[in-house]
C-alpha cells in the first residue's frame, strides 16, 4: 500500500512556506508541491519584550490562509503548521495563534529550538546528494535564529539553536540597510556570532570536518549565485561573495547580484553571520541542501502512516 502525502506549513521569521512531499519507490522523500509567501514576521525580535507587530499578524495569518487552501486541495494524509523563532520568542504569540486557528482550523506548532535543530538534522539526512558525508556540521540560517548541528559518523553529536537570524541581527546592528553594510556594523556582527558560539559552548574549529552543509532561505540563494559549482563553493569563496555584496546599496544587491528584492536588505547580515560562523567552525568546503526543517517533519509524518 503507497503511503499518501504530507504537508507541512512552516511560519519562519522571514518567509512562510508550504512542502507537500511524498515517498518515493525507493523510499526518498520528494517534493511534490513548494510554495513561499515572502511574508516577514520577525521584525519585532529586537523589541522590548519581542513581539509580532499587528500588521505582521493579519499578513502572516493571510498568507497561511492561502496556503492552507492550496494544501487541502490535494489528497493529504495529514497537515500540519509549525512556527520557529518569531513565533517562539514573540510576547503576544498567542494572539497570532489564535488568529491563525480562526482562520484555518488549524493550532500552530510553536517547535522548541531542540526540536527544530532535531527536525532539520533528520531532514538532512533526507538529501541523496549528502549520503558520502558522515562528519560535517550544518548550519540552517533564517531569519530568526540559526541552527548549529555537528554530525559524526553520520549521527549528530551536538545541536544548538542560536538567535543568530538575518532578520533579528540586521535589526539589531545595521542603520540603515538601504546603503552598503559598514566596516563597523560588520565587526559587530562577527563578534555577536563570536560572543554566541562560545557563550554556547561551541569552541573554535569544532566542526567534526573542514565541510559544512548550508541550508535555508540564505543558501538557496547562494547556490543560484553559483550555479556550476554542483551545490559546492569554497569558504573563500563566500567570504569574496559577501564583501562584494556587502559593498553594494540595496538596489545594487538587487541589479548587480541578482539578490531577490524581498531578501536584499538583510543579505548582507546573513552573509556576515554565515562567514563568522565557518570561520569560528573551521570550515573551508561549503555544499549547500533544500533538504531542511520541512523534509524532516515530512519524513516523521510518513513514517507514521
């Protein structure tokens, strides 16, 4: 008997996307549906206390609406909608909750920072093109938080969920994002990341290998800025590639980089974390996965037809 397919609706701080997947004969998890609502609600991280702006909450829930509908269009065997970091550290999150609920039926899944690391490790493991690697580390940036995952012997030997997202420190250290990214405001984000690794105890050159595995909104644009490399750059690499964009105005991240307009303000930020991030791993080769937090639900959830 063939397994029906799932989807999952995941509410990150920069984007909300829907994945319905199924297995194939083979037994790998396919994408049969993708879709991104490029709806950003994780403005309000930097806030005291953070919180969802109200703006933020009737886009957000709009756009869950869509892809809710578009979902129960298709034979599904089950859905589910989870959120991450904004919704996690948000103060007013029960009110986007039950926004939500109204409009779909639907409770949210506020998932823990251990489980969203937990759920994007098993979805990694989903991707046929990693299955030589068994010692590297992952890094899932978004918008609110990064998740730092250490495989050995292809299981994982430590996770860290770190709020080290694009959004969250683009708000926190840049002026003024529409100009190019400051000497200044770049150190401070590398010592941010810096300050973080090692409040978490992740020391220098811990990476179980020189390769580190990219996933995430950030790495699925690198990997079309670099599209002969066969989803593999060079630490070097990046670090050429952030400070030219980094040099640029926002329109010119856009024009000259072909960085898409709704990620250009923050591309910078994330550039900046994900480079300050390999370096204090100790990474110099970069491959890049679509097989995130998304596959990994989606596996869990055919695993329990």
């Amino acid at each position: 008997m063939s397994l029906r397919p799932v989807g999952i609706i995941d509410i990150g701080s920069n984007s909300i996307k829907l994945l319905l997947a199924e297995q194939s004969a083979i037994g790998t998890i396919t994408s049969i549906l993708f879709e991104v609502e490029e709806t950003r609600i994780g403005e309000g991280m930097t806030g005291t206390p953070p919180h969802i702006d109200a703006n933020a909450i009737a886009e957000g829930t709009q756009a869950i609406a869509r892809l809710h509908d578009l979902a129960r269009t298709h034979d599904l065997h089950s859905l589910r909608i989870v959120a991450t970091s904004a919704v996690r550290d948000a103060i007013n999150r029960d009110v986007f909750i039950e926004s939500v609920r109204r409009a779909t039926g639907f409770q949210i899944e506020v998932l823990s920072g251990d489980q969203e690391a937990r759920m994007i490790g098993k979805g990694l493991r989903c991707d046929p093109e990693l299955a030589h690697l068994s010692n590297y580390s992952l890094l899932d940036l978004g918008g609110g938080s990064m998740e730092c995952i250490l495989f050995k012997n292809g299981v994982i030997s430590s996770s860290n969920s770190l709020d080290l997202g694009a959004v969250r420190l683009a708000s926190k250290f840049i002026f003024d994002r529409y100009r190019a990214l400051a000497a200044s405001e770049a150190e401070s984000i590398r010592s941010h990341v810096q300050e973080s690794f090692t409040t978490a105890s992740i020391v220098a050159n811990a990476s179980p290998s020189s390769v580190a595995v990219l996933t995430g909104g950030t790495a699925s644009i690198l990997a079309t800025r670099h599209p002969d490399s066969q989803n593999r750059i060079s630490s070097q690499q990046l670090h050429t590639f952030r400070q030219k964009v980094c040099s640029y105005s926002e329109p010119g991240r856009v024009s000259q980089m072909n960085v898409p307009e709704s990620r250009a303000d923050i591309f910078p930020a994330a550039t900046t974390i994900l480079c300050a991030a390999l370096d204090h791993l100790g990474c110099e080769q970069l491959h890049f996965s679509s097989y995130n937090l998304r596959y990994g639900l989606a596996a869990e959830m055919l695993e329990g037809q």
